[in-house]
C-alpha cells in the first residue's frame, strides 16, 4: 500500500472538518526530513507511533480517528548511533544531554525548542510495556515500521489514553488481518510472538478487547470492519499453539505483574 503524502491529506482533512494546527503540519514535514537526514549521514531511522499511522494509513484524517502528534518517534540501529547523532546535529536539534548520555545504545532524545517538540529515537529495541527487537523491521524505501509492527506498539500500552484508542482503530480500519502478506496487519506473526510470551498474549489480547469496547462505544466502527478485523487477531491468536514457558507461565496468571509501567519524564527545555 503506498504511503500518505500528508501535504495533500490536509486540504482533504479540512473538507471533512480537521483543521491541522500549524505546529501539527511543522511535526509532520519534520519526521520525513529528519529520516532523510540520517540516510544522509549513513543511518537509517523508521518512524514508530502517532505519524507512522498518518504516514501508512489512508484514513489518517477521518474525524473518528485523527489526532494531533506531539511529538516525533523513531527508531535505528544501536550501531549506527553516532551518524544519528551527527544528522540531528546538522538539523539543529538539542539533544537531552544527560539522559542521552545514561542511555547510550538504547534510546536517545532531542528537541525542537522554538516550534516545541520532542524527538524520541529508540535503538533496536522498542521498550516500553514489552520490549521488542524491531531491527529486521528497519527495512529501505519506507519511512515507517510495517503495519503488524506499529500495531504491536500499541496493543503493548497496558494504561491506554484516547490516543492509542485511535491509532488501533485506524489500523485495524485500514488495514485487514491475514496469514502472510503484504499490505496487511499479519495475524500470524503477531500469533506466534503471543504463542512464545504469556504476559504479551495477555496485555495484547486485553488492549484488543478495550479497543473493541471503545469503537462500539463511541461509534466509531460505523462500517463494521474495525470490530471483526479485531475479532480475527484474537481467534488467530488464541488457536496458534502454545510454548511450554507458556503454559507454566499461565498457571501463575495475573497474581504477578507480567508488563513494565514506563517512567514519567518532565520535558524542562521545553517548558523554558
């Protein structure tokens, strides 16, 4: 599926009642630029979270689903951290120098200061609830993780807000489920990453069924296409055979906490 061109999705997006805020269109220019950057600089960044579905999805700008992005989300390779840095560098952003610093290889933060936004690139792995090691997902010619990858970043968010709601949503609306393939959310790869990780079966089989109750709640699968696609992962996933380290890790249940809460960070070069 090609990707959105987001400059012509606006004028599209203010016909169907969104207004994209200035700062919202300076954020979305921006991801693109800086992912051209690095390539620059011999590194290749992908874009995760909020833009990646605007980017993939065709939908981005319905009403029932669009939001406005923050921030920027990416991730690279841990061994080409140094060129990233040198691309943010020649695009003027302020790197988080402590953090940056106390977590070198695994992520790094910079910001735009005067239009107010925060650049967030994760390295390899993508940890937040679960952890995920994205790096075969880092392919050329695309700005984005794949579909099935960026779906797995949300339905791994254990406290979701409105945004995760909608981003699951948009997928799912945009997006089928199947066995192999390309253009699709790929049932069987998310299947059978579930089959090998109980805690990770539990958190995305709850987010799916919370994603359901949202959409039918709020109206927001008026074609009924998002509910039964949704329907389709969890039967995938309940039917896909289970590891051993499974099953022993289900006779516990949810007496243990099987999922990370990630840590509130204040965002201070942002608030001066």
């Amino acid at each position: 599926m090609p990707q959105a061109d987001l400059r012509v999705l606006r004028p599209v997006a203010a016909a169907q009642g969104v207004r994209v805020s200035v700062n919202q269109a300076v954020i979305e220019d921006a991801a693109p630029a800086i992912i051209e950057a690095a390539e620059l600089h011999g590194a290749r960044l992908r874009a995760v979270g909020g833009l990646a579905f605007k980017r993939l999805c065709p939908s981005c700008r319905d009403p029932r689903f669009y939001r406005e992005n923050k921030d920027i989300d990416l991730i690279g390779r841990r061994e080409e951290t140094k060129n990233i840095q040198k691309a943010m560098e020649s695009l003027g952003y302020k790197p988080r120098e402590m953090f940056n610093k106390l977590n070198m290889g695994q992520r790094l933060i910079y910001y735009n200061t005067a239009d107010k936004f925060r650049i967030d690139i994760f390295l390899n792995e993508f940890a937040m609830c679960h952890k995920f090691d994205f790096r075969p997902s880092i392919l050329a010619d695309t700005y984005t993780l794949p579909i099935t990858q960026l779906m797995m970043t949300k339905l791994q968010v254990v406290q979701k807000t409105e945004k995760e709601y909608k981003d699951l949503m948009l997928g799912f609306h945009d997006f089928d489920v199947e066995k192999g393939g390309l253009g699709c959310i790929r049932g069987d790869e998310i299947a059978a990453l579930c089959s090998k990780d109980w805690g990770l079966y539990t958190t995305f089989a709850k987010s799916i069924n919370e994603m359901i109750d949202h959409a039918r709640a709020t109206g927001s699968d008026s074609e009924n296409v998002i509910v039964p696609r949704a329907q389709k992962l969890v039967s995938m996933m309940n039917e896909y055979p289970k590891s051993t380290g499974w099953k022993l890790r289900a006779k516990l249940g949810e007496r243990a906490r099987w999922y990370e809460l990630p840590e509130n960070d204040s965002d201070e070069l942002l608030s001066s």
